[in-house]
C-alpha cells in the first residue's frame, strides 16, 4: 500500500482490506501493521495460550515490584469513577 492508496492486503489472510482494518504502526511505511485486526487478534490469543505460565509469571512479578504505583493509580480511577456516579446522580 502507498500513501495514495484505498486498501492494503494483509500478509496473514491475503485478503485485501482497508486501512482501518489495520492497527496503526509508526514504524512502517504506510503507518499500518502487517496483519489486519481479526489477524492480530487470532496471533495474539495463540501467544497467550502457548506462553500462558511466562506471562502469569511476568504480571506477578511486574505487580510486586509496583504495588505502591498500581495502588494509587487503583485508586485515581476508583475515585474518578465515583465522581462520575455522583454526577449521574445529581443530574
């Protein structure tokens, strides 16, 4: 695909899609990525399958070595949430 163009074949299916079909990518020539979205989904689900255990791991440790900094951000979203509600609730 070139920056003139309407569609762009994705070298997962080979069919040829849209751009919107494809996620952005700032590296790539065209700005999208190679595998249209329901490509990516299906690779992606089966790298989570296949490395379920390392990423259970990787999330365990990521969340020890964070718990102050996920923590307030927990809380930042649960007290923007509430202000929504109460919002709501004023209206």
């Amino acid at each position: 695909m070139t920056n003139g163009s309407i569609s762009k074949a994705c070298t997962g299916c080979q069919e040829v899609q849209p751009p919107s079909e494809f996620h952005k990518a700032a590296n790539s020539k065209d700005g999208h990525r190679w595998a249209c979205k329901s490509c990516c989904k299906v690779s992606e689900r089966a790298y989570k399958v296949k490395n379920a255990v390392a990423e259970s791991k990787r999330g365990k440790i990521y969340r020890s070595k964070h718990v102050e900094d996920i923590r307030i951000r927990d809380k930042a979203y649960r007290e923007l949430k509430q202000a929504e509600l109460d919002g709501r609730a004023q209206i």
